[in-house]
C-alpha cells in the first residue's frame, strides 16, 4: 500500500490567510494527503505568503529561499507558493526562486489539488494567478475533525474595492466578492453542529458585505452586513460572534445598533484609522476625516458603552509632517483605544503611493513609531486597570503558562485573561472570572466558584 504523501503549509499574515491555508490543508486530506509538522518530511510544502507588509513578505521570500537546499536534496519534492505574493509577482517569482513548482493566486487555491495532478512527471512550474470578478467563493463545509473544536474563523467576502493609496489588496485579492448568505449560515450550521460556539465573521471589509460593485451583484435580499450578523447569530449555538475588518466608512447606525440588539455578538470592534491627519487621511484615500470617525465613536459608546475599540495606525506615510504625526497622537489621546498595530508606511508596489513624494526618512519614522507605540503601551495598560474587580465571562482556551489549575481564555472584549480556576476545564467552556489585575497585554484574575 502507499504510503500517503505528507503535506506542510507554512501561513504568513492576516487571519484571511490563515482560513485559506486550513481550506488548502482540507482539500489536500481530502486528495490522500496527510499533514506534516515537519517541513524536512513533507512530499508537498506550501507557503501561503502575504504582502501587505514588506515584513512579511520579505519572510516569505527567506523561507522559500531555504527551501532550495530542500529540493536539491529531494527533487520529488512540490513547492507551491500561494497567496498575495504569488497573485502580485506571478511569472517574476520563479525567476527569483527557480525551485518553485506551482505559483497560485487567492482565488485559485480551490485548484491546488487538480494542479498537483497536472505536476506529476512534469519539471515545468505552473503559475495560475487570475482575478476575476465573476469568481464564485466555492461552498465548502469545513473539516471539523481536526483545528479548534471550540471557535472558527468564517470567511464571508474577498477582495477590496477601496484603493486605499497605501495597500495592496485590491491588486492581489481583487474586487469585493461576497459568498451568498446562504452558504455562510450553512457553514455556521455545520461548525455548530460540531460544537463550535465562537466564529469570526471575516473579510477585508465586512461593512460592505453583500454589495459587490465589480459585478453590481448583490447576493441576496440578505444585502446588508447587519442582515448577515442577525442570519448568523440565530443559527443555535453560536454563543459567541464577532467579525473582523471594518472600514470607517461603511461604519453604519445600523451595524452600530447590533451591538446593543445581537446578545451573542462580542463588544470588540476593530476599526483601523490609519492616521489622525485629514490632510494625511485624503492622500490615504480613506474616505471619511477624524470628525466623522469621532463621531462614530461617540455614537458607538453611546450605543454600547462597554465595547472595547483597537485600531490601525501607520507612521511615516509620504508627506507626514510632525503636525500631522501630532495629530495621531492627539488622535490616540482622544479616542483611548485598548490596543493598537501600528506600522511604519512602507512602499507596497502597485499602490499607488509608492509613487507620491516626500518619502519620510526610516529614522524619523523609527522615532514616531517607538513615541506612538510608548503611549498606546500606556493606554492599554490604564485600560488593562480599569477592569480590576470586574467579572468578566470568559471563554477558557487552554492551559496558562504555569503548572497546576491556571487557565487562558478571551473576555467578550477579546482580552485575553489569565485566571486560576478549578481542574478539569475544557477549551470553549464559558467560566465567569473576577479580574485582580490589569497587566500590559492580558488581564489576570480568578475564577467565580459556585
Ligand atoms: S480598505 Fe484599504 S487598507 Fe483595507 S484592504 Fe481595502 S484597500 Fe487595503
């Protein structure tokens, strides 16, 4: 008998990549594949890349550089890159890594096993990067047998149709695409029914969920993205729901008064600014200015007064001047988000900024990066207090670091909480935890004994 080939994917960026390396993993078990935690042992290793941040990127491109000494030592071995690198540099990649046997781009990773087919016996690389805005999400119920048994991710939409001057999506995952309502409530249904109770509603901008502009579709009557949440939150068993990422934009009343009428839904929204400059914030081509974002603050707080806001912040975007660098930090003082990722501006080619002037030298965005950094350090922290003699409900995920009954879980704030607590937890249990301590990262506390 044959023994099965073994399977190894190494995943670089966002939680959209990391849904697209586990349906990847499916598709390839579902082909006689087995996977490896071994790269030296795998028949097949995929590296799913991401480009929205040269970091990353330039990982991707280090990992597969190694990967050479690999080959030359097994040439059976396929090397499949996959993902927003793959989309951008297509062709271009195999020249810069020779090895490589299959280049595939985001919308065409549902192929993956029908190319491996096409590779058996052939030396010639094959790249299979397409966009097309008629390209239908595949519907495709997960394998619950194996990942967390607890809480998944759910992809609901792909691509951009925002521009943003800054970023690359748009190039590499294309247009808005949304997968029908139908087949996400399916996918729900079926995680549920498996016992999963947590999903993550997840697209690059959920907020315009349902209405696609390339094709002018709209996937149902089900068009808007509130109309979604309720669809999701009525499948028995969800008990916890939360969605990542929204534009400020699309940011409606609507989908502000969820958080106040859908139980289950978490109090944590994730709603990247990029910049407290207007000045700055139109060269982004974000669409809205600090006054209207505030203003959706405000009204959110009002809505749901104990939601717990993080952000995206960049530093150094061409032309930034120290006023508009105060302006975010001005910003931060402001709003007092709970957390923040915050990124120095670096060229993204084919974004359009790449070709806008007065590039902000890489010390003075060092310096503006470590400032901003310092002093959302200590509003987390300030926050991270706040919620000293709080009981918080908390979803238990593992094992803390240290031996004997120390637990880890997510608050509904997507906090993450340390907490002693009796024996014989399981992961995905609800556990109502009393908080003592606000420390810079997580909170730390006891569990409620009854
Ligand atoms: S909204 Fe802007 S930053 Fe976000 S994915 Fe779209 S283009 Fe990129």
């Amino acid at each position: 008998m044959n023994q099965a080939k073994r399977y190894y994917i190494a995943t670089f960026g966002c939680q959209m990549n990391e849904r697209d390396s586990e349906i990847m993993g499916q598709l390839l078990q579902e082909s006689s594949y087995s996977a490896t935690e071994v790269m030296e042992q795998a028949d097949l290793i995929v590296v799913n890349t991401c480009s929205v941040r040269e970091k990353a990127e330039q990982k991707a491109y280090s990992l597969l550089g190694r990967l050479k000494k690999l080959k030359e030592k097994n040439s059976a071995l396929v090397i499949a890159v996959a993902g927003c690198v793959a989309q951008q540099d297509g062709q271009r990649l195999l020249n810069r890594i020779p090895h490589a046997d299959l280049v595939i781009g985001p919308q065409k990773i549902y192929d993956l096993p029908t190319l491996l087919l096409g590779q058996k016996g052939c030396k010639t690389p094959e790249v299979r990067t397409g966009l097309s805005p008629a390209f239908a999400i595949p519907a495709f119920l997960p394998d619950v047998t194996s990942g967390s048994q607890f809480k998944r991710f759910v992809t609901i939409m792909q691509g951009c149709d925002n521009f943003c001057t800054y970023c690359v999506v748009p190039y590499t995952r294309g247009r808005e695409i949304s997968r029908t309502p139908g087949d996400i409530v399916a996918e729900v249904a079926h995680l549920a029914a498996a016992g999963i109770t947590e999903v993550t509603l997840l697209g690059q901008n959920v907020n315009s969920y349902g209405l696609d502009k390339a094709t002018g579709a709209e996937t149902s009557d089900l068009t808007h993205f509130p109309d979604l949440l309720r669809a999701v939150a009525a499948v028995a068993g969800i008990q916890r729901l939360r969605f990542t990422t929204s534009h400020p934009k699309d940011l409606s009343e609507a989908l502000m008064r969820c958080f106040a009428e859908i139980d289950t839904l978490c109090p944590h929204l994730h709603l990247p600014v990029q910049s407290g400059s207007n000045r700055l914030l139109k060269l982004m081509n974000r669409k809205y200015t600090v006054e209207d974002y505030l203003d959706k603050i405000a009204r959110l707080r009002g809505i749901r007064p104990d939601i717990a806001i993080t952000t995206d912040l960049i530093v150094g975007f061409p032309g930034e001047t120290d006023e508009d660098f105060q302006a975010t930090m001005a910003l931060l003082e402001e709003v007092r988000y709970h957390g923040a990722f915050s990124f120095k501006y670096s060229d993204r080619p084919p974004a359009r900024a790449i070709a806008f002037a007065d590039k902000v030298a890489e010390e003075i965005k060092n310096d503006r990066l470590a400032r901003l950094q310092k002093r959302q350090e200590e509003i987390t922290l300030e926050w991270n207090r706040a919620y000293v003699g709080r009981t918080l409900a908390v979803m238990v995920e593992g094992c803390g670091r240290t031996t004997g009954e120390q637990w880890s879980g997510r608050a509904p704030t997507n906090h993450m909480v340390n907490f002693a607590g009796p024996s014989g937890l399981r992961p995905g249990q609800i556990i109502m935890v009393t908080i003592s301590e606000g420390g810079p990262h997580s909170l730390r506390g006891s569990a409620v004994m009854a």
